[in-house]
C-alpha cells in the first residue's frame, strides 16, 4: 500500500471520527407541533356528527330488588351531520329503542329501563354502551350507580307498575 493510500485513509478516518464531513444531528425537534391534541382540539377540528352526553354518569338512588329502574339520559349531537345511535350493546338494560337519529344540533331523550330483580344486594355500576358514526366517539358509554335493597324505608325511587312500562 502506497504512503499516499495510507494518508488518504487516515485522514478519511480522521473526519469520521471529528464529525467533519457530516451535517450535526439535530438533538430537538424543529418543528413545534404537538404530539397530541387533546380530544376536545380533536372534536373541534373535525365536521360530521359528534356525539355529547350532559350527564354520562347517573345516580339512580335506591331500589328495591323487587322492581325497576326506569330513567332518561339526554344525547345530543353537537356536529354538523346526523348522529346515529345503535344498541344498547349490554345485555340486561334495555332503552327500547335499537337504532335513533339525532339531527345537527339536536338533542333525543333515550329511555333506560334496569331490571333490580335478581341483583346483588348493596351498591352496584351498571354500563350502557351505544355504538355511533362519532369518528371520535364511535362508542358512548353511559354508567349508572344505583343500590338495591330489600328494606322499603331505604328505598329512594318508586316502584314502576308493569303498565307504565313500555
């Protein structure tokens, strides 16, 4: 190997080492957008149906394990498409409805109805899930917290005659 193969390696070497022949790194960012937005920036940049609900977690109060517990919980779409609503997807709650359309910046009560009978004494949660076309939202869960008991002094909530419920 000639002097000058020998010289021109080393100084090849050299430079890799120094760093000379290459532009530095960056160690930071050089751009200041955000990794993520948060799900409200997400809601206000995107038109279609959005889905809201006031309320999504309600107390019920207490019920005797003999009866049931019948409720409304208010949806509205905030978007400027129409929302649907599917379901509910829990087995065991029922809203008598399995598919409802809530136009732009409208709002639709949806009846709930649990049945306490065969229910755990003591306090319980309960879910309802209704999937929807929200690309944010594609699932909305509403929980309820209620007791059931057996004593009637304890109970908060009036027995439903099977005639008041659809």
């Amino acid at each position: 190997m000639s002097s000058q193969s020998v010289l021109g390696v080393g100084v090849f070497i050299g430079l890799l080492l120094l760093g000379g022949c290459a532009a530095p790194i960056p160690t930071t960012p050089t751009t200041q957008e955000p990794i993520a937005a948060t799900l409200e920036e997400r809601q206000a940049r995107h038109s279609g149906p959005r889905v809201n609900v006031p309320n999504p977690i309600i107390d019920a109060g207490t019920s005797l394990d003999t009866m049931s517990i019948m409720f409304e919980v208010v949806v509205e779409n905030l978007g400027d498409e129409p929302l649907r609503l599917r379901g509910p997807l829990v087995p065991g709650i029922s809203t008598y409805t399995t598919q409802t359309l809530v136009e732009p910046t409208a709002s639709v009560r949806l009846p709930i109805h649990i049945d306490t009978r065969g229910l755990p004494m003591g306090k319980t949660v309960r879910s309802v899930a209704w999937s929807t076309n929200d690309p944010i939202n594609p699932i909305l869960f509403i929980s309820i917290r209620f007791e059931v008991c057996q004593d009637a002094d304890k109970a908060t909530l009036l027995p439903i005659s099977a005639s008041s419920v659809p």
